[in-house]
C-alpha cells in the first residue's frame, strides 16, 4: 500500500521572494515581483519504520534551493524571445522592445523558458531529485509552487517508468 507525506511551503515557511518578467504577456511583461510558497508530495511505500521520508531531510533540501532564488530577479536563460547580455558587473536583458540592465550579482540565471510558476516548478522539482537520492520505494515526487496564497502550479514526476 502506498501513502504519501505532504509539505505546505506556506505554513513551513519555505518561501522565497524574487523578481522576475515574463515578457510574452502584458501584464507580467514588466518587471514584478511575489513572495513564492513551495509545496511537496511524495508517494511511496513507507520503510520498515513507518517513514516515506524524512521530514527534515526533504524541508532542508528545498530550503537550499529556495534560497538562491530569494530576493534576486528571475532570469531565464533557455528563453526563445530573451536576448542576454552578461557584462562583467551588469546584465542586459532585451525582449520585445525593452530593455533593462541590472546587476549581475542580484540576478539568478535559470535553465528555464519562462520564469512562470509552472517553469519554477519543473526547475524546483529536478533541483530537488539531484539534492536527494530517494529511495525505489518512492514512486512520486510532486512540487507545487504558489506566487501568493492561493494561485500556483504543480508538476508531479514518476519515479519508475
């Protein structure tokens, strides 16, 4: 029989707060910012002590992931529209007709498209499967992440294809 453990980003205080754009839409085509919440899920068969996994071993592990991206802006380096531009103390970024130069040391580079929840997702998700080796009785690993209470995404990884 397979159970799972759940982690609430919000109440756990697994947060992080960063800014970032998203160029392809109006709105969140300027720069912005929220205070990000990251969830978990993880399904599996609990070892011979009753324990899927531990606790503290899973909420320490997204804390380290969480806070190279808080209080930083978002840059997304596998972006189609984002042109950037890394000086040696600056970075420019250009897209659709704007422009903004920031300091290099206040931005993170991510191996991303977009900087949308959902992309922070897949990126949080695969941080956390290289930071834990889990074990093959877990069959599933999900992570959600909210940009505020209430409004997030969630991707879910099986474990064994």
């Amino acid at each position: 029989m397979n159970s799972y453990i759940t982690i609430d980003g919000w109440r756990s205080n697994i947060r992080f707060s960063s800014a970032h754009i998203i160029h392809e839409y109006d709105k969140c085509g300027r720069i912005h910012g929220h205070t990000y919440a990251v969830h978990t899920k993880i399904v599996g068969k609990p070892d011979n002590k009753g324990i899927i996994v531990d606790f503290s071993l899973l909420k320490n592990a997204l804390r380290d992931i969480t806070s190279k991206l808080d209080h930083v802006i978002l840059i997304p380096e596998k972006s189609n529209i984002v042109k950037i531009e890394k000086q040696k103390e600056s970075v420019k970024i250009s897209a659709l007709g704007k422009t903004f130069i920031f300091p290099k040391s206040d931005c993170v580079f991510l191996p991303i498209k977009s900087t949308s929840a959902e992309n922070l997702a897949i990126y949080i998700l695969e941080s956390l499967l290289v930071k834990i080796k889990f074990s093959s009785e877990i069959e599933s690993v999900e992570i959600g992440v909210d940009e505020g209470y209430g409004q997030g995404a969630c991707v879910s990884r099986n474990l064994h294809n």
